[in-house]
C-alpha cells in the first residue's frame, strides 16, 4: 500500500491548496479514469477524456500528478530499468500491454485507498 485513503485526503488537500490543481487537468484526470469500469484506463483513454493530443501529454502529465501527490506523501516511488522513477505509481498500479487489455494498451488501475479517498472527499460521483 502507497498511503491509506486519510493520507490520500491529506495530500489532495495540501495540492489543492498550495493552488497547484489551477490550471491544470489534473482533476480531470482522476475524475475520467475513476468514472471507468473498475477504475482502469488508458493513457489514449485518458488523453480523449480530457483533451490531450495524445497518451505522451497523458503520461506527462499523469506522472507529474502523481510526483506531486508523492511529494506531500513523502513516497519514493520504484524506478525503471534507466533509473526514472515511476510516479504513476503513486495512483495506479497498472496491466501491462497485452492481448487481455483494453485494445492491447497499458492501463491504469486507480489505487483503492485513492478511490476512497476522492468519494469520502465527494471529488467524484
């Protein structure tokens, strides 16, 4: 487990108010992917739901959400082969791509203590 839902809480609420959801999508984001079955989604999902040109802004920006979610967690997230770290970690765990996901792409699984922590919080419906 990352955090407990109450720690979920506490970081949502320390990004929003160090003003650091303006005028962004980051909100979007999880409203999109917690509106999907079980949560999971793509990142070409995720960019058609909130406007992205494309899955790269998604991963960008995706990854940068949840650097800062790790941040006011104060989470080390794993690191890839090349030594990045992985921050999407911070709110999903993932399917590889395979023949058994959505169009054969990556997904996204919202972490369950986020879920709860954006219901108990009624960022999502």
């Amino acid at each position: 487990m990352i955090a407990s839902s109450e720690e979920y809480i506490e970081a949502l609420l320390k990004l929003r108010d160090s003003k650091r959801l303006r005028n962004t999508k980051f909100l979007e984001m999880l409203k999109a992917q917690y509106s999907m079955p079980n949560h999971t989604i793509t990142a070409t999902q995720l960019a058609e739901a909130v406007g992205f040109q494309n899955y790269n802004a998604t991963n960008l920006q995706y990854g940068t959400l949840g650097k800062e979610i790790a941040g006011f967690l104060s989470y080390i997230p794993p690191k890839r082969k090349n030594g990045e770290s992985i921050w999407f970690w911070v709110l999903s765990s993932g399917n590889d791509a395979s023949d058994e996901t959505m169009n054969g792409h990556y997904e996204f699984v919202m972490r369950p203590e986020l879920v709860q922590a954006l219901e108990t919080m009624k960022w999502v419906k």
